[in-house]
C-alpha cells in the first residue's frame, strides 16, 4: 500500500460496489430510496446536502431532498419524519445537523425509524454498536474503519489510539476499533500526558477540529494515522483546509497517513450510500 492513503480511490470504489448492487436490487424490482431534511439556510449544510443527493443519483439510489424553513416548527419537522418513517419508497432518513437554534436535536434523532438511520446516530443504533450488533454505523468512522482494513488489513492486537470522543465520530471509533479487537485508548481535552499515550499508538485516529495538533514527536515511527479534522485556515491565497495532524511534520515518521483534504472526507458520504443500500435490503427482507 501507498504510504499516503487515498481516499479518493477508495471512496470511489465503494461507490461503485454500490452502484452495483443496487443494480441488482433494481433487477428484482426494488429501488433503495434516502431521503434527505434540510433545515434552514446554513450554506455548509446546504453543500453537504447537495452533495449527498448528487452522489445517491450516481449510484442509483432515489434520493428526495426536503428543505424545510429556517423558522419550521419542531412538530412540522417532527411531522415529516413520522411520513418519511412511513414511506416504503424511503429506506434511509438523513436530517442534516446543526438543527436550527431551539430545537431538540435528541428529540428529532430520536423519532427517525433505527431502521432508516442512516446516519446511525438513534440510541438503538449507538447501542446495537457498543453491543457489537450489526447496526446502521455512523458514517465518517465506518470510512475511517474501511481505510484502516484496507491499509492494514487485519486490526487485531494493535493498539489504537483515538483523539476526540464527539458522538459522531470519536465515540463510534473508538467501539468499532475495539469490535476489529484493537486496544483501544480514547483520549480528549481532559486527558493527561496525552501527548505520551498517542506515542504509544499502532494506529492512531484524530477527530479533534484542531488544526496541525498532532506533531511527529507524538507518534511512534511505524504508526497509521487517520486524520477526521478539516480546518480552514488562512493561506497566502485566502484559506485552505487542513487536518488535525501536522501532515508535512509527520510524513517520515509513519508508515500511513490521510491527507486533508482527499483523505476521510470523500468516504463519509460513500458509506452513507453503503449505508442507505444496507438500510433498504434490511427493510425488504423483512418485507416493509
Ligand atoms: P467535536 O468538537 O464534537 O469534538 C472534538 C473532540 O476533541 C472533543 O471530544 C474534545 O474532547 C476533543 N478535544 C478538543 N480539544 C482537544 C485537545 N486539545 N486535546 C485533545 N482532545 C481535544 O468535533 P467532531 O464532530 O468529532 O469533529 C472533529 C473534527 O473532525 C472536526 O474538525 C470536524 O470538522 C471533522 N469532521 C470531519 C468529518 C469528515 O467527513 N471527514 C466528519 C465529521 C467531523
């Protein structure tokens, strides 16, 4: 394997494995369907968005895009996801976060069907993870996972270290880590000494929103460096992004590395077509 881990060609070959197998389901007569709610005007929100439903329509997944007010009460949005829960043309139901100001995020996850969360985030999922159940996963450290497999093939025995402990990224991580039997050790802004337990890492994992936190003297020489931060900071010609880890400082240290960007990003939106094509064969099979 390439010491810089491409996640361009990787994404682009789940994408395609997608794409075939939701060939296959269109074969028997059924069509994976993701729909995707969009509050208010936030314009990153709205280029995620636009870029997920683009990608859906590649891959052949039918995709319906909801956009909905800034000033949307919460039981108008409430009240969508009861009819999306129960549109059998639907599969996936993705609700772009940050929700607007007032509303109770946990609430609104919450009243997505398990089945349909896409983007894993429902406590019956979360808990499906940490149980080792074969849940919807949240998306970005599914990538991350399929980028560690792909780079390492197997995890066993190897000490993983992850930087961050968010709901959407560090805590799933970590958990998904551990089900491939890593020892996991999950650090954050409270850790002690954390630049000595990153040097013990075989792997290490950073989803911190720092930029070019991580240097070449908190990692061992040999490690695997998976880096989920995207940073914008300022350049000569305006801004540009940047990951959590130092790439250039780091680069001759370690055996493997994401760059930011072209590293996690392009595999966070291939596993929610994974996600969304999954979805729709678990709801078939059972016959909804
Ligand atoms: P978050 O802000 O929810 O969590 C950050 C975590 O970092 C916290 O748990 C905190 O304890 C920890 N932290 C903060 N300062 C620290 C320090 N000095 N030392 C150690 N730990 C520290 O962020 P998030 O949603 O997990 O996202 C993290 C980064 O990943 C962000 O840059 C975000 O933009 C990026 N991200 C990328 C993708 C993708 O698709 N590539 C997806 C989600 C998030």
């Amino acid at each position: 394997p390439f010491k810089r881990i491409d996640g361009k060609r990787a994404s682009a070959r789940v994408l395609s494995e997608v794409a075939e197998q939701v060939k296959q389901l269109q074969q028997q007569g059924a069509q994976p369907g993701l729909a995707v709610v969009l509050i208010g005007e936030d314009p990153a929100s709205q280029v995620y968005v636009r870029n997920k439903v683009l990608r859906a329509a590649e891959v052949g997944i039918y995709s319906l895009e909801h956009k909905l007010a800034a000033d949307t009460t919460q039981a108008d949005l409430l009240a969508l996801i009861d009819s999306l829960n129960n549109d059998p043309q639907i599969h996936g139901i993705l609700v772009q976060l940050p929700l607007p100001e007032g509303m109770d995020e946990t609430r609104v996850l919450e009243s997505i069907n398990p089945l349909k969360d896409v983007d894993g985030f429902h406590s019956s999922n979360v808990g499906g993870l940490s149980q080792g159940r074969k849940v919807l996963t949240p998306c970005t450290p599914a990538g991350c996972m399929r980028l560690l497999h792909d780079t390492c093939g197997d995890l066993s025995g190897l000490h993983a270290v992850v930087v961050g402990r968010s709901n959407i990224v560090g805590k799933p991580m970590a958990a998904l880590l551990l089900q491939a039997n890593c020892s996991v050790t999950l650090v954050h802004s409270r850790s002690r000494d954390i630049e000595r337990l990153c040097r013990d890492a075989d792997i290490l994992v950073a989803a911190v929103g720092r930029p070019k936190m991580i240097k070449r003297d908190w990692l061992k020489s040999g490690a695997v460096v998976i880096d989920v931060g995207i940073n914008r900071i300022a350049s000569d010609s305006g801004t540009r992004l940047v990951g959590d880890v130092d790439y250039e400082d780091v680069y001759d240290q370690v055996a493997a590395i994401t760059p930011v960007p072209g590293g996690v990003g392009p595999m966070t939106i291939a596993m929610l077509m994974q996600n969304t094509l999954d979805a729709a064969r678990m709801q078939l099979s059972k016959g909804e």
